[in-house]
C-alpha cells in the first residue's frame, strides 16, 4: 500500500511537470499571437550572433504608416527587422542600414554577412520587428509543425493527457465500488438481531413451559384436597354407624 502511494506521489509530480512543460510550449508557440506577436523560425546563420540557426523569433509587427523618420518609429537604421524577401512569401530577419523614406525602401544587411541584401525591403513587405527570442525552440516548433512530428505531437499530447487523468479515473471507479464492503457489518448485525429475537423465544417458551407446570400442580393439589376431603367424610359415617 505504501509503495503503491509512493507511486502515485512521484507520478503525479512527474505528470504535473509533464503538463506545465507542455503548456507552456504551447503558450509560447500559440500563445503569444494573443499578445500581437508573430513566431519565425531561424533557419540560417546569417544574423548571427545575435540570432542564430535553430532559434524562435517573437516579432511585434509594424504598420506602413508606422515607418517614419522620427525617433518614434519602430523601424530605424540599426534595428533588426523581418520581412517578406520576395514573391515566394520567403521571410528572413536582417538588420537595417539605410532608409529611402521617399521611395518607401529599407536596405539591410545580414550581420554575418559581408554585403548588403542584393534587393531592398519595401515598406509594405515589413511584418515588423523581433522583440526577444529563444535558443533552439524552432527546431522543435519546425518539427511539430510539419508531418509527421504535428502527428506526433498529437498523439504525445493525448497521451499526457491520458496517463494524467487515468490514475484518477481509476481510484474514482475503486471509489465507488469500496461502499459494498461493508455488507459484513450488516449481516452481523441482522444475525444479532435474529439471535436476540430466538433469545426472547426461547424466554418465552420457558415461562410458558412454567406456567403450565405450576398450573397442572395447582390441579393435581386440588385432587388431593379433594379426595381427602371425601375420605375423611366416609370415615366420619362409618364412625357415625358405628356409633348407633
């Protein structure tokens, strides 16, 4: 019984960090497009060190409008910044060197990279700018968002869920099956009841039984009585006769 408890201790320890862990990832791959921010996975070294291969990268996205020549503008020369490279809708991260806010333009420049971008970024195709990021999630988010990790990720993520809530479901079911012990208790009592019962019976059999006694004594004294009754009349006759 107690390892069985020990048991039951260590896994529930082991699932609740299995269930935060798993939250928590979700929170950071879905969750933080709550808030306004975009997920990208880094798939090159060109902005490294600052983002390297592997990395997941939170970006807080930028409006057309919103790019101006003003210290208020989210997107300045220095700042890194992620936006659609062409028609294939590719999407890369890049630092940006110079403005052209009359033609709407923005040239950046990988910082692992000698040269500038062959092609400058038009305002329209920013998406906006990385507010944080964290070491080596895109690999997981790469493989759960492409088959056949998302399957696997679904079928991990039912699972967890099944080895959490199981235990309970079981201890619910022995739960409710334990109430039908205690018929022992019961059938003692009622034989104590039936035992009682033959008790008084048998109590009442007995007097019964002395009543009757003492009533067949009562009649066989009365005989007696009677009978000595009756001879002592017949003497006294027979002495009467005698006498005349």
């Amino acid at each position: 019984m107690q390892t069985k408890t020990k048991f039951e201790k260590v896994w529930n320890i082991v699932s609740t960090v299995l269930v935060v862990i798993l939250v928590m990832f979700a929170i950071f791959l879905l969750g933080s497009r709550i808030i306004g921010l975009r997920v990208f996975n880094v798939i090159s070294g060109s902005m490294e060190p600052k983002y390297s291969k592997g990395d997941l990268i939170y970006v807080d996205e930028v409006k057309v409008n919103e790019i101006t020549n003003s210290k208020d503008s989210p997107v300045k020369v220095g700042t890194p910044i992620t936006f659609v490279v062409d028609n294939t809708l590719t999407v890369a991260t890049h630092r940006v060197v110079r403005i052209d806010y009359e033609e709407q333009k923005i040239y950046t420049k990988g910082d692992a990279n000698k040269d500038e971008d062959r092609q400058p970024v038009l305002f329209k195709n920013v998406i906006g700018v990385p507010v944080f990021s964290i070491p080596l999630l895109g690999y997981v988010a790469d493989f759960i968002q492409n088959p056949p990790g998302t399957y696997i990720a679904i079928g991990v993520g039912l699972l967890l869920i099944l080895l959490v809530f199981l235990p309970d479901f079981f201890k619910k079911k022995d739960g409710e099956q334990k109430p039908t012990a205690p018929a022992a208790p019961a059938a003692s009592a009622s034989n104590e009841e039936l035992l009682a019962e033959l008790e008084e019976l048998r109590r009442r059999a007995a007097e019964a039984e002395a009543l009757n006694a003492a009533h067949a004594t009562a009649q066989t004294s009365e005989a007696e009585a009677e009978e000595a009754t009756e001879d002592i009349e017949n003497t006294a006759s027979e002495e009467i006769k005698n006498d005349d």
